[in-house]
C-alpha cells in the first residue's frame, strides 16, 4: 500500500507541469503527507479543464453514513477498483485524477522489524500517481468533503524487493487519457494502471524510520542513510525538534513550521538536480 508521501513541488511548478488553468491553491510543502490530510491533485473540472484542487486523502463514498470510512480508503487495488462498492460508483462515473508526489515510502521487512525507503524518479520530476476522488455530504452539517484514494498496483522490479504493492503511475502521454479529455477503451484503461511503472524511470534509498510518524514533519528524515557493508542500515540520528501536526497550525510559520526551507527551483534545474539527491 501506499502511506506516506512527499510534496514539496512548488504549486506553481505543478500547474505548469501539469497545464491546470484554475487559480493557484495556497498549500505549503508537506514532508510526511499521511491519510487524512490535504494534499493537491489534479483533475477536470465542470468545463473539462485540468484543475489543481485540495482534496483529503481517503476516498469517502457518496453514500457512507460518516467520514470514518476514509482512512480505510486510502488504497484502492487496480484490480478490483472497478467492482469494489467503494470505488465502483467513482470509477464508473469517470472522477479520475492524478496524484503528483515527489517521493512516496515502502517499508520493507528487515529481521524483526522495517525499513522505510523513499522511491523516486530518477528526472527529478513529481510521479504522477492515479487516483480517484469523490464527493460526500455531511448530513448532519451539510458541508460537502471532497476525498480521493491512491490506485495500486503490482511492484515493478525496483519496489518488489521492498513492498508487494506499488502506486499506479502515469507516464505523461497517459495523463490526458486518464483524466477523461477524450475517448478510450476500456480494457486501454484498465491496463494503464495494472501495469507496473518502468523501474528504469524509479529509484529507492533507505530513510529515517521516523516518517512512520505522523508527528514527524521534517526534510532530514527523507535524507538517504548510509547502508553498511553487512547489509544493515547505519543510522545516526543527530539531535533536533519534531514539530507537532497540532502545533503549526499555531506556528507563525504556518502549516510549514519546523521544516527547513524549500528551495524554489524550476522545472528545467530540478531535471538536472533530481530530487532525493539532496534533501
């Protein structure tokens, strides 16, 4: 499955990237993104533009009692995203987006206990995750809550050796198709997300097993650490505050808080300085 994510691409990188026209949603950088936070992703909106909008992560049918159901819907495995009660009525009805981190987190099993690894391309540009999203209204409030869950699929060559599921992941010539801007087939659409993305194009590196926290908001914990000869991960964690999820709402910094400053970059300095290389 897929749990954790980065998303540390500027908005602005991202609506160029990803050609959205709507105005420019106000998000900071997340470093640990987790079920039921916010995160932007894009979409067609009511005139069939692309659009990059704000929705939480866990897809709440339109016809749950109540949001609890969200966390449990995070995932949503390529092969029965069509049938599932969850996700059938999204599928069917065309509500698919794209997802676009810069990293995602696999924990693979080491003796007793895991290790998480980053993944993440080898350009340097945000992996265009496929997803669905959906609408629900509170009954009892009447706010409605946009929601959208993470596609998965079977492991590449590269994710295989740490997890037995990956993020279903377009390549770009795929993103107008999987968004709806025109017509395609059907057994074309089902295989565009069963089919594993080319670990060629990926690359994994060992991290801080602290981005298994919620709590843990910060750059360092994505920085790869170093494997020893034996196999083990060497890990020398050095002194620092965890900023709290509650505590940078508060923060005069903002959801930001605590995490060191991103380096704005554009598209054409991230190719050449991949992200991961250095966090």
């Amino acid at each position: 499955m897929c749990g954790r994510v980065v998303q540390k691409t500027p908005m602005n990188e991202i609506r160029v990237l990803f050609e959205t026209v709507n105005p420019m949603p106000n998000a900071a950088p997340t470093y640990n993104g987790a079920p039921t936070d916010t995160l932007p992703v894009v979409r067609l909106d009511r005139d069939r533009r692309r659009s990059l909008d704000l929705l939480r992560w866990g897809l709440v049918p339109w016809w749950a009692k109540d949001i609890k159901i969200g966390p449990r819907c995070i995932n949503a495995m390529a092969e029965t995203v069509a049938s599932k009660p969850a996700f059938r009525d999204a599928f069917g009805r065309g509500q698919r987006c794209i997802v676009p981190v810069d990293a995602f987190c696999e924990w693979k099993k080491i003796g007793t206990g895991k290790q998480p690894y980053a993944i993440v391309s080898t350009d340097g540009l945000p992996l265009a995750m496929a997803g669905l999203w959906e609408r629900w209204k509170d009954r009892a409030s009447g706010d409605i809550i946009q929601t959208f869950t993470i596609i998965t699929t079977a492991p590449n060559e590269l994710c295989r050796d740490i997890h037995d599921r990956m993020p279903a992941i377009l390549p770009q010539d795929k993103w107008a198709a999987w968004l709806g801007e025109h017509e395609i087939d059907a057994d074309e659409l089902r295989w565009m997300v069963l089919r594993p993305y080319p670990a060629s194009l990926m690359r994994a590196y060992p991290v801080d097993t602290r981005v298994g926290s919620v709590r843990t908001m910060m750059r360092r914990c994505w920085t790869r650490l170093s494997q020893r000869p034996d196999g083990l991960i060497d890990v020398r964690r050095r002194k620092h505050r965890i900023t709290p999820r509650h505590d940078r709402a508060h923060h005069p910094g903002g959801a930001d808080a605590g995490v060191p400053a991103v380096r704005h970059r554009n598209l054409a300095q991230r190719v050449c300085n991949p992200v991961g290389a250095r966090w």
